[in-house]
C-alpha cells in the first residue's frame, strides 16, 4: 500500500489511516523511525519482542560517535536487563 503526505515546515507527516489501520497503529502509539538506505521506515514499538530490541542494539552500534562510550555500555546494560525481566 502507498499513499502520499506531505512533510510539514516542522518535519510532522499525517499517515493515513488506512495506513495506520494495516499497520495497527493507534492513537498514542511509538513508533521507530530509521533511514534505510534512501528510505524512512516507521514501525509500531508496541509488543516488541526481545529479539526485536536486540536486533535494535545491534543495528544502532556506533551511531553516537562522539558519545561517550561508558555511557553507551550503561545504557545498553540498563535495557538488556529490562529485556531480561519481561516475561
């Protein structure tokens, strides 16, 4: 499914809702934002796996060069641990 929208002078876009309704995005809902080559991918956060927040980690290694990087390993180990509480 495509449909056009228009970027706002803020960055905002509009999905339409038979966009949001085949996604299963609701009001209120998170969604991830990522460049994938020249494309922008939006997924739900809802009812994310734990093999989905790994595969996050992964694919946002090394994103924040100038980032200090224990803190990097702190917050990775903060979510990691909440990965590991979920049922």
């Amino acid at each position: 499914m495509r449909s056009v929208v228009k970027v706002s002078s803020k960055g905002q876009i509009v999905l339409p809702a038979a966009v949001r309704r085949k996604a299963g995005i609701d009001r209120g809902d998170l969604l991830t934002a990522h460049a994938v080559g020249g494309k922008v991918v939006l997924e739900p956060l809802k009812n994310r796996g734990t093999a989905d927040w790994q595969r996050i980690l992964r694919d946002t290694a090394g994103i924040w060069p100038d980032v200090d990087l224990d803190y990097v390993y702190r917050l990775r180990r903060a979510v990691q641990e909440r990965l590991e509480e979920r049922p």
